[in-house]
C-alpha cells in the first residue's frame, strides 16, 4: 500500500514557468488536499476537492490550479511560477467519516528562481 | 475565522524532565489534531481529539482538548532524544478538513 506519493520530489523552476504537482493515493479517499509549508511555519491550505470532479479553494488558493478527474488523483498546477511560490508542497488525503486521520504525503520541494 | 496559536515555539528539554506545550484556537473546532514532524520528512499523525474533555495518550505524549476554554494541550512525559521534532496542532475551520495549523513547536530533548 503506496498511501500518498507525491512527484517530483524537488524541483527548481525560472519565474514564469508552469509545471504541475502529482499527487496520487491508493486508498480510496474521498478527501484530497495541497498545503504548502514556508519555514517555520504551519502549513497552509491551497485547494481540496472532497470527490472527483468536486473542487474547492482554501486559504492560499492564488496562482495555483487544481482538477479530480479521479478519485486517486489530485494534481496541482503552478499557471507562472513566481519566487513567492517557493516552498515545500504536501498532498493529503482521509476518507470522508468523521474523525479519520489525514495522511500526508512525503512533499515536494520547490524553488523558484 | 479560526486561528490557531501555539506555545512555546522553541522549547529545550532535558532528558527524562516533564512538558507541556500549548495549542489555543479562536472560534470553534469540532476537532483537534496533532502532528509531528521531523525535518526534512513528512508530517506523522499523532492524535485526533474529537469532543470536549477527549484524552489520548501514546507512550510518553498525551493529548487533551477542553472546547470550552478553545485549548488543547500536549503533555510530554519523561522526555527521551527521539522525541526532538517540530509538534503542530491544527483545528477544522468549516466542513471538510479545511486544518488551520499553528506556527509548531520545535522540541529538542539534550542530555
């Protein structure tokens, strides 16, 4: 059981660039969420989706866009990368009952240049 | 809109010495969570505290939440080096698991 795989594991990208995030999960959960972490903070919300074709924004949702064709996958696409969006990215997932745990993925580092 | 605060942010332990760090929120949570992680890893379930006066405990770390005063705490019992790590708490704004995250508390045990 994969749990949460998150690609690619690093990247560097030149401002302007796009690029998406994969995040996918084998568990059958519902819920799908991006956070991203700046340092020495808490993470914060970028988008979920709670079913496939359902999406929704979150706290930070700016400059970033997300699609659930299915319910394993949740990418996260980056429209023009700016310098601001450097950061470590994390998938999540839970199924919908209450009280699940939320399972993180392994997160992705990336540094706009 | 919910906020959450943690204490300390920085928190030195000696070995076997006794801790708690603090989570408050502003508006309701109907769940609390935490988390651990270590640097450079991903972030570790630690508990999920459901209802008012819940108590959970695994190994040396305890987890409590009193909705009513909107603080939850985490309890470090006879503190051991592996247990250096960074804790978040984090509350449910809305439906969903829209988690509001605290700053984190980076604990380092020493000898």
């Amino acid at each position: 059981n994969a749990g949460v795989t998150q690609t690619p594991k690093f990247q560097v990208l030149k401002t302007g660039q796009s690029m998406t995030l994969q995040c996918a999960q084998d568990m059958n959960h519902e819920y799908m969420s991006w956070y991203r972490q700046d340092p020495g903070m808490g993470l914060r919300l970028i988008h979920y989706s709670v079913g496939a074709g359902i999406t929704d924004q979150g706290e930070v949702p700016n400059g970033y866009n997300v699609s659930r064709s299915t319910t394993e996958d949740f990418p996260l696409r980056l429209l023009s990368a700016a310098p601001s969006q450097t950061s470590v990215y994390f998938c999540a997932s839970r199924r919908a009952e209450a009280g699940n745990t939320i399972y993180f993925g392994e997160g992705s580092w990336l540094t706009v240049v | 809109e919910l906020k959450v605060e943690q204490n300390p942010l920085f928190l030195s332990m000696q070995e076997g010495k006794n801790y708690t760090i603090y989570c408050n929120y502003s508006t309701t949570s109907d769940r609390l969570y935490w988390y651990r992680q270590d640097p450079g890893k991903s972030l570790e379930s630690l508990f999920v505290l459901l209802s008012n006066g819940a108590v959970k405990q695994e190994g040396r770390l305890m987890a409590s939440l009193d909705t009513k005063a909107r603080l939850s705490t985490l309890h470090i019992t006879a503190a051991v080096h592996d247990l250096s790590a960074t804790y978040f708490c984090a509350g449910r704004s809305g439906g969903y698991n829209k988690l509001i995250f605290g700053a984190g508390t980076r604990l380092a045990v020493h000898p």
